[in-house]
C-alpha cells in the first residue's frame, strides 16, 4: 500500500511537472518568437524631402515610407513626421505622442501641435503646452545630405519625462 | 417499445431531464439565479453571433477592414448580427454590475459562496479582456488609435512593461501579428476561460447544493427547479434578449474609415471604459501610472475583497455601512469621470468632427456645376489656382495622405480665415455653409478636386 501510495505522488509530481514546463515553454517560445519576428524595421536612413522643398522657419509635416517586416508580410509602412526648427536648422520629430502613442498632428494656421486622444498641446520647438505628455516630442536622428533631408524611424518607450529608445 | 424507450435504455436522458427538472431548492426561488441564467444566455448569444461575424473575417491589416465592411454590406443580416455581437458587451457588463449589486445587498457571498463572487470578478475582467481585443478587430481608425493606447499603458508599466507590449503586439507596434492574436485570444483563447469558469462555477454550487440538502429534514417541502425558478429563468432572458434585440435595432453599429498610421483621429474608447480615459488626462508623467494601474488596481482589490470584508451576516445596506459607503464613492467617482469624458467631447465638437470624418460622399451632388458657379473663379479650371495663396489641387503632393479631408470639408464650410489680414477681401476663401453640405462638400472633393492632380 505504501508503495503504491509513493508511486501515485511521484507520478502526480513529475505529471505536473511536465504539464507546467510544456506551458511555461509555450508562453516562452511564443513570447520570444513574437520579439524575432514581429513588425520591425531596419534602421536605415529614410528621405524626408529636398531641403528646398521645406519653407525655412515654417513647422510641417511629411510622410515617411520605408520597407518592414509585418509579420509575413514585407510591404512599405508609411509614418507622419513633423519638421520643426531649431536656429533655422530642420529638425525632424516622430509624429507618435510621447503620452500614449497617439498620432500627432499640426493644427493648420496655428503654429503648434495637438494630439487628439488625450488633448496635449505642443509649441513649434515641440515642448508641451498642456495637457497630459510627460515631455516633449521625441527627436529622431536627423541629417542633410546632398540638399535631402534624412532621418532615421525610431519608437520611444511612452510616458516618462526622458526619450528612450526601444 | 418505442425509440424514445430505446433510446433511453441506453442514454439515461430522462431521468437526466427528469432529475433536473425536479432538482429541489434548497434557498428557494430566487431572482439573482434569473439574471445569472440570463448572463449565461447572453454568453451563448455572443458566441453564436461571434461565430457568424467569424465566418467573413480575416485578421490581417490588408484585409479585415474590407471583410467587416463585407459583412455588414453583403452578407444577411451582417450589419444586425454585428450590432448583436456589439451591443451584447455592453449589456453582458450592465447585467454582470446588477448580479454583483443584488449579492452585495443581499451578502450572498456568505455561507461558502465566497468562491462564486471571486468568479465574478474574474469573469467581469474577463469581459475586459473581450471587449479590448474585440475593439482592434475591425481596424478602423478609433481601433487602432485606442487600442495603441492601450498597449502603451501595457508598456509603461514599471520593469516588464515593454516585454509584455512587445508580446501583445507580436513586436515594436501594431501589425498583423497583433490581429492574430488578439482574434485567437477573443474567440478561442477567453471563451475557453470562461467556460472553464463555468465549469467551475457550477461545480461550487453543486457542491453547497448538496452539503445544504443534507440539512433538510423534509426534501419534499422545497420548491422545485420547474418550473418554479425556470420560469424567472426564461422570463428575465427574455426581457434581456429583448433589449439586446431592439438596442441593435435601433442603434446599428457602424465602420470607421479604415485605420491609417497617417491620419490623425480623435480616438475614443467603449463608453464604461471612459472614466478611465479622462482618467489618464489628469496624471502627467510618471504619474501616470497612478490612472493607469493604482487607481483601477485599488478598485479591482476592493471587489475581491468585499466578501471577506462583510463581516455583517445579514442581508441590507444598513450592516455593511461602510462597504456602502465605499461602493457608492466608486460608482460616483466612476459616474461623474464618464460625465465630464462626454461633456468635455460635446463642448470641443467631437462629436461634430467625428462625422466629419466618417462623411460619405453625396453621389447625387453636382460638382461640375458648383465648381463652376463658385470655385472657378480663384481655383481656375485645371484647379492649379489663380490667385497667389490658393492651393495647387492639380499637384499631387497637396493630396500627402496627412492632409485628410476633413481638413478640406471644414475649410469649404467655414471658409479659411484670413487671420493676419494680408489678404485683400475678393481673395479669401469664403464659408459655404448656408450652400451645401458637409456631405456635398466631401463629393466636390472626391470627385472634383481630387481627380485634377491625376489629369
């Protein structure tokens, strides 16, 4: 009886065992997977415009298109940029709202910008207003070459009064 | 001998029904055993309207928008089915709130029932879980934006944040793969939960069931299941079906425009998850995580908590003063967030710019003739513009995707102001509200102004 008690529980536990091994390893496999191949971008310098093409001093916007990686799918994403100026140098800015991700967009004839899920307000050098953003918006990593206006499309980590780079 | 005997002999199913039917009650008939059937009822309804909206689904970000739009438009009843499927939710949650209420008054999670109302709870973030990736599924604008608020605040949470957005969206942002999985999570992954909580459920009270049996001197005294409670069972379904049928009815659910990285939209959620949307609002910075996670997690541990709480043992608000207490500022908290969410909407004309961008075009509307008698003039004929600060419509780049038509639609009504006065009065844009419409105005655009930059 003994026995056949200490053979039932070492069963019962090596059972349980692999039942949880089998769904921890899933959950870890799936997660891991997802982080390989889930929509992601490489990080090339993406043409904005020609420089002569942007009005000196005049915050814009402008659509940005490189080739990613969707799952299965390869296609050419499209982002909002806004272009801002700092000492008449074209600085250009993610469109994603440094709240919650929300798109960004200039208010047409007004000179500054506004996010509409939550109602934050930034100026033309990108700072907050008002409203709920913790910061301003993000830079992203800008050059001119040969009369073009390059940047780089990079995500920052929502909320926090800092731009950090996922 | 019959087939019914037949059959009988070897499945057993009348003495099954039979055994049901006559199963005695040892509390009595009671209402709060209605709404539950009633709740089971609207779970079934669900699933079956979800299975046929998934019957012309396909989740991924080229297709679902297309294939919901054919449901709604070409399948039978496609538009009715998915109002069900939506307006469902909402009375799930309303009656899941009412069962919840009726067992605070009156302390049914007493006597061993504690179990059952910790169920609830779950089964009430459950229909959470339902209702948030539920929303993605339609990938329309309102979906993409609200639910990119969402794995934002997933995100922002201390230390696991970003490795668990990154897991929810299958990668840095919303894709395809976040579609899949939220679509496997919304009609394999939670209702496999919830009909183990099922499960569960009617195992506890099976099992109070009979150790309260035992207590019964007379089995033969109680009222039995029919048709004493299926009688309150059916007829509380009814009422609730009923609703459910008329609500979709009459307030049919419709598409957005199809979710564009591009255009900007004013997001907005479900209305019971609007308090918590202003919510957000309040709390800048790190504070943040005060909205997103302290305040609904506060809340969340008081409604587990409260049949541990009650210490009362009676029935009544009078024993459990301040559980009341608590609860009523709650709901008044929860109430007067919603209220100022939708009275801060309705004084900045959202609702206004909302069907703005969900305008269609009037086919009927003559564009050639308005053009003629009122744009031609300063647009010119080939709509290149005549005057120095009227737009281009015949370049291509005046029509970059992040200039959307509501943009055009409000300056054709409104006009454009001439706010800094350089302009001479006969070369402003005029309003054309007392003309046209705001849906004759999306066809001059559509039809008129868009096709100059193709000629």
């Amino acid at each position: 009886m003994e026995r056949r008690g200490f053979v039932q529980s070492i069963s019962a536990l090596i059972g349980s065992m692999l039942l949880a091994v089998a769904g921890l390893g899933t959950v870890l496999i799936q997660g891991v997977a997802s982080i390989l191949n889930g929509k992601s971008q490489e990080g090339d310098w993406i043409p904005v415009d020609h420089i002569d093409r942007i009005l000196p001093g005049k915050p814009t916007e402008r659509t940005i298109s490189y080739l990613t990686k969707d799952g299965w799918e390869e296609k050419n994403d499209r982002q909002k940029v806004l272009i801002l100026f700092e000492e008449s140098e074209p600085v250009v800015y993610s469109s994603s709202c440094p709240h919650l991700d929300c798109p960004v967009s200039l208010i047409p004839d007004e000179e500054r910008f506004v996010c509409k899920c939550h109602m934050s307000y930034f100026d033309v050098q990108g700072k907050v207003m008002e409203g709920p953003s913790p910061r301003g918006l993000d830079p992203l990593p800008t050059k001119i070459e040969d009369g073009v206006l390059y940047c780089r499309w990079v995500r920052f980590q929502s909320g926090g009064s800092k731009s950090v780079e996922i | 001998m019959g087939f019914g005997d037949w059959l009988d002999s070897r499945v057993g199913h009348r003495s099954a029904v039979a055994g049901s039917c006559q199963r005695p009650l040892p509390d009595g008939v009671s209402w709060i055993r209605a709404l539950v059937f009633a709740l089971v009822v609207l779970f079934v309804f669900e699933g079956l309207t979800g299975f046929l909206l998934s019957l012309s689904y396909s989740p991924s970000t080229e297709a679902a928008h297309a294939s919901v739009d054919y449901t709604l438009n070409e399948t039978l009843f496609g538009g009715y089915v998915r109002s069900l499927h939506f307006h469902g939710s909402s009375l799930v949650l309303v009656l899941i709130t009412m069962i919840g209420l009726c067992c605070f008054y009156q302390g049914a999670y007493r006597g061993g029932n504690e179990f059952s109302w910790i169920l609830g709870i779950i089964l009430l973030n459950l229909i959470f879980g339902y209702t948030i990736t539920g929303f993605l599924l339609p990938w329309d604008q309102n979906a993409l934006w609200g639910t990119k608020v969402r794995t934002s605040i997933m995100g922002s949470t201390p230390m696991v944040g970003p490795m668990v957005q990154n897991v929810v969206q299958g990668g840095d942002d919303i894709g395809n793969l976040t579609l899949t999985r939220f679509y496997t999570a919304h009609f394999f992954v939670l209702p496999l939960v919830t009909f183990g909580i099922y499960v569960l459920y009617r195992g506890i009270k099976n099992h109070l069931w009979k150790k309260k049996m035992g207590e019964v001197s007379d089995p033969n005294s109680l009222p039995v299941y029919w048709p004493f409670q299926a009688s309150r069972d059916i007829m509380v379904s009814c009422i609730f079906v009923g609703i459910l049928f008329g609500m979709a009815y009459f307030y049919p659910i419709h598409l957005g425009p199809k979710a564009d990285p591009l255009l900007s939209y004013p997001a907005r959620p479900e209305w019971f998850f609007r308090w918590l949307y202003q919510l957000l609002k309040y709390f800048e910075g790190s504070a943040q995580i005060i909205g997103t996670l302290v305040i609904p997690g506060i809340i969340g541990t008081i409604l587990f908590l409260i049949p541990f709480a009650d210490r009362s043992g009676r029935s009544g608000f009078a024993g459990k003063k301040t559980l009341t207490t608590l609860l009523l500022f709650i709901a008044l908290f929860c109430t007067s967030l919603t209220a100022i969410a939708f009275y801060h909407d309705l004084e900045t004309g959202h609702f206004e710019e909302v069907a703005l961008w969900e305008m269609e075009a009037d086919t009927e509307f003559d564009v050639d003739g308005f053009y003629k008698s009122e744009c031609f003039e300063c647009h010119g004929r080939k709509g290149s513009g005549l005057l120095d600060k009227t737009p281009d419509f015949s370049d291509p780049d005046y029509w970059s995707p992040s200039r959307p038509d509501v943009l055009l639609i409000k300056a054709i009504l409104n006009g454009v102001p001439d706010e800094k006065d350089e302009l001479p009065e006969d070369e402003e844009m005029p309003a054309y509200e007392d003309q046209i419409n705001a849906a004759q105005a999306k066809a001059l655009i559509d039809f008129k102004l868009k096709p100059f930059a193709s000629e």
